[in-house]
C-alpha cells in the first residue's frame, strides 16, 4: 500500500493504541492547553488517572509550565512513554487512519479522521502559501519550550484539529456509510464532561485511496482558484490549522532540527517528518466556532481601563462606558454593534461592568483591536499576566475577583475562515475556538516519531 500522497501531504501513519480491556477513560485526557486557569480541573483528572495508564503521563499540562520542576517534568514524560512501550501498554495496529465520531452535551456528532500530514508542506508565518498553513498568529517563544518537551520523545500524541473546506462532504462523510466494513478502534465515555467518543480503524487500500482522491480533487488549483475567486498568486490552501497550532509548530520546528543534525538522507524516511493529526470537515454540523475571551491578572483597577483606552487611541477613537449590571451592559452591547465603524468589547473589572468603545479601527475584528492593545499593557507592566479563555461565566467569575479584569469577545463565522485567510493572511492568535474547552480533543491516539 501507497505510504505518501506528497502532492497533498498525507502520510498513512502506523497509529498505536491501548492494548484491549484497558481503561480508556483514564487514559484519554483533555489537550494541555485547557484550563490553564483552573488547577482544581487539573487536580481530578490526577485523581481519576490515578495509577493507571494515563495520556496525563505522557504530556504536558500548560498550567504546569511555570512551575520550577518543569525538568523533572519532561523526564518524567520521557520515562512514562519508554515505560508504556516496554510494557505493551499501547499496540502498533496496521498503516491506516481512524475514523471518530465524538458527541458532547453541545453536539450530537462532530465526525473526524486521523492522518498524518507532511511537514514539509507546512509554514505556519502569516505570509505562507503552502499547502498547509495556521488560521492564527504564532507566538515564537511558545515554541522552544514545547520543542524541549518532543526533542526525546519517543512518541506522539495528537490533539491537533484542521479543518478542510469540504462543503459537498466528500472526504470523511462517506466513510461513515460503510461502518459495518470497519474494525472498532475505541467506543467509551470521556473524562470530566468530555462526552463519548467512537472510534473504527480504516486500513484497506480502497477507502484511503478514496480519501486522498477526493483530498486531492479539493486541492485542484483550477477548482481552488474558482471557488474562493483568487488568481494564480494565491496558494492552495487544503488543509487550516483550527486547534493546536503551536503543536503542529513545535514538530515543524523539531523536524527541522531532526534535518539540520541528520542529513537530507533522513528527509523521506524519519517518522518525525510528520504529525498526526484529526482531520474535520469546517462544514460539519458538531463544528461550532466560540470566541476565546480575554482574562487579565495581577492588574491595577484604578488605572488599567484607562490605559487601555490611551493605547487604543494611539490608532483609532476609544472611550469606555460603566454600568451598574450585566444585564445592562449587554442591553447597550446589543445597540452599539450596529455601529459598523465601532468595535465594542464587553469587560468586567473587578466586578464592574463596562462596554470598551473603538471607533474607526484598524483591525477587521475586535479581537485584532483588543490584543493589539493588551499586548502593549502587558509588555510595559511585568506583574501582569494574560489568560486564554472559555466561557462567558468563567470570564465572568475571574474577572469579578480582585486584580482582574476579564473581556468578553464574539464568535466569528466559521464558513468565513478559509477566505479570510486565503486572502488575508493568519488571524490574530486566539481568534476562535471549536467548541468549549470540554468539547476539545482528547489525547487517544500515539504514533512513534524516532
């Protein structure tokens, strides 16, 4: 069987799995870069792990990567994967992918397939025109400390989502008209309120040329140029980077270190060459783009609103407005968004609500304007520190706590996301998320990768 398709960057990877009759919900955990304000999260799923095999062992929760011990940390990393290997704890099934299908309390199907992608065909900059390429900014320094974590790993472990733009369903949908053909891989439910998660191994010959032919139909140039109505200059971009671009960066990066101490003459055979990933179609229907809100700590209440007004009108008009509930600052929200010429970013400080205003903008969206000016407040305040986050009530509750102010952001279109990067370049970074940050891809899967 084909191994490659290089004119669309699929590999056929060898996926591991747990041995049969292990305890999978122990062993599937949340992507690492989820609730990394929220230690109590972090702390049942150790309890619920407990001593059993468990893809918390094997990876590297981000609320932990301030902590002093993040060494022993990564050696632990390193044992536990040698440790699993040796001790049959995952089984090497036959070159092939995994078709999924996970439910949550929010989406009654989200259909997905394992592949692996070429890194080779992948720039995450905001200039690229490659193949496959991130929807959102990349933070440099966020990759060195990841590459620390893979640089001696002996395996990974996905939780990387992308998305293609397959809008008649031609690439993972059909698959599921002939599960009966198919060997189940895992059928259980998720840890912590992560819903249910199916699993079955696709490994014949005839669906996976069927998934690169219709893979490779969506990345016709012809066909590319026509449907998003861009000239020859213009890339094909098949496959966008929805979660986990630092991931897929960090093994881009690491593959480029495995080149530079290797020689060309690992370039078509190193397992490292390439990344697993779960593929998702951006049209279906469990698909659900949230916004990725703002939370800041360790903050000046008196003063920080009006720096943040001060950077903002270095570029454009800004003002901000107080109320006395929230009931009332999303009453005014809803008025103010008729403005087209005017980004309005709901906040709450210490528990006082207020509406920031931004007329005549610089950036296309709201999310562009705030982090241009958060950016600058963190810079020139090093007791300052910016979080990441999901949900209104989480936002809300942080930012009702001394210290803190926390942002409220929209939620972009998702069926305008291939365009807009297609034509515009990358997004701001933490533009949007797919789904609540339980609905996020647990960690089930492994590949080896030296």
């Amino acid at each position: 069987m084909k191994k490659n398709y290089e004119n669309i960057g699929v590999h056929i990877p060898e996926i591991m799995l747990p041995t049969k009759g292990s305890d999978l919900s122990k062993w599937a955990v949340v992507a690492c870069d989820q609730y990394t304000s929220q230690p109590d999260y972090w702390f049942d799923v150790k309890n619920i792990a407990g001593d059993c095999p468990s893809t918390l062992y094997l990876t590297f929760p981000e609320i932990y990567l301030k902590d002093d011990d993040k060494e022993k940390r990564i050696s632990n990393i390193n044992s536990a994967m040698e440790k699993y290997l040796k001790e049959g704890v995952l089984e090497l099934q036959k070159p092939g992918f995994v078709l999924l299908d996970r439910s949550t309390e929010h989406a009654i199907s989200r259909k997905g397939l394992i592949i692996a992608l070429d890194l080779e065909k992948y720039d995450y900059n905001n200039v690229s025109q490659t193949l496959i390429r991130a929807t959102e900014g990349t933070v440099l320094d966020r990759i060195p400390p990841r590459v620390r974590i893979r640089e001696n790993a002996k395996i990974e472990l996905p939780h990387i989502m992308v998305l293609i733009d397959d809008p008649g369903k031609t690439v993972v949908e059909p698959l599921f008209e002939k599960l009966n053909e198919y060997d189940a891989a895992y059928d259980f439910d998720l840890m912590k309120n992560g819903g249910h998660i199916k699993g079955w191994k696709i490994g014949d010959e005839d669906n996976i040329k069927a998934v690169a032919a219709a893979l490779e139909k969506l990345a016709q140039p012809e066909a590319f140029h026509s449907k998003y109505n861009t000239g020859p200059e213009k890339g094909v971009l098949l496959f966008a980077v929805g979660d986990g671009n630092h991931s897929l960066a960090t093994a881009k990066a690491h593959w480029e270190n495995v080149k530079a101490s290797s020689g060309k003459e690992i370039m078509d055979t190193h397992p490292a060459r390439y990344a697993l990933v779960e593929i998702v179609n951006v049209h279906d229907d469990g698909i659900v783009f949230e916004p990725i809100h703002r939370v800041l700590f360790g903050i000046d209440g008196a003063t920080v609103a009006d720096e943040l007004k001060e950077y903002c009108n270095n570029t454009s008009k800004a003002e901000y407005k107080l109320f006395t509930s929230e009931e009332a600052m999303q009453k005014a929200l809803v008025g103010y968004k008729k403005y087209k010429q005017t980004h309005a970013v709901p906040f709450v400080l210490e528990g006082i609500f207020g509406i920031l205003l931004v007329s005549d903008p610089v950036h296309n969206l709201e999310v562009g304007t705030l982090q241009a000016a958060l950016d600058k407040l963190v810079k020139n305040h090093s007791h300052m520190e910016i979080d990441y986050i999901h949900g209104d009530q989480v936002v809300t509750e942080l930012g009702s706590k001394s210290g803190n102010m926390g942002f409220y952001l929209p939620s972009m279109d998702k069926h305008d996301l291939f365009k807009t990067v297609i034509l515009e370049g990358v997004l701001p970074r933490k533009t949007f998320s797919m789904g609540e940050a339980h609905e996020k891809r647990f960690y089930l899967e492994c590949r080896k990768i030296i």
